[in-house]
C-alpha cells in the first residue's frame, strides 16, 4: 500500500473532473502540473522543496503532515 499525500498537497485535479481513475495516471496528466500546497499556497512546500503527487506523497519528507 503506497502512503497517502500530504493533507496539505492540492491539484487542479481534485477540483475539476478528469478522466483519469487513479494517482499514477494522474501523476502522468497535463494536469497534474496544476498543483500547489495549501499551507504555502505556492508551488513550494513548507521546506522549500516543489510540490507534486510523488514528493507530497513522501512521509520523509520534513513537511509531510498524514490525514
């Protein structure tokens, strides 16, 4: 079981409707380059480092905060 992203990661994704049924298609959608974290509310995480599906799915990483 892969662990689940940041309570603080957004995409355009969870907002509009796609036709993609799960995170690694959606990982590989145009679309997906459409996120931000809502604790910064910028394309950079709390520590600095780039918002995405696989870095804010990442429980090591220092901004990580679970569900």
């Amino acid at each position: 079981m892969s662990p689940e992203r940041c309570r603080y990661f957004r995409s355009k994704t969870m907002f509009v409707g796609s036709k993609h049924a799960n995170d690694t298609e959606e990982e590989e959608s145009p679309v997906a380059a459409f996120c931000w974290c809502n604790f910064t509310m910028t394309k950079i995480g709390k520590d600095g480092c780039l918002v995405g599906l696989s870095a804010c799915s990442q429980p090591e990483r220092s901004c990580y905060c679970e569900r």
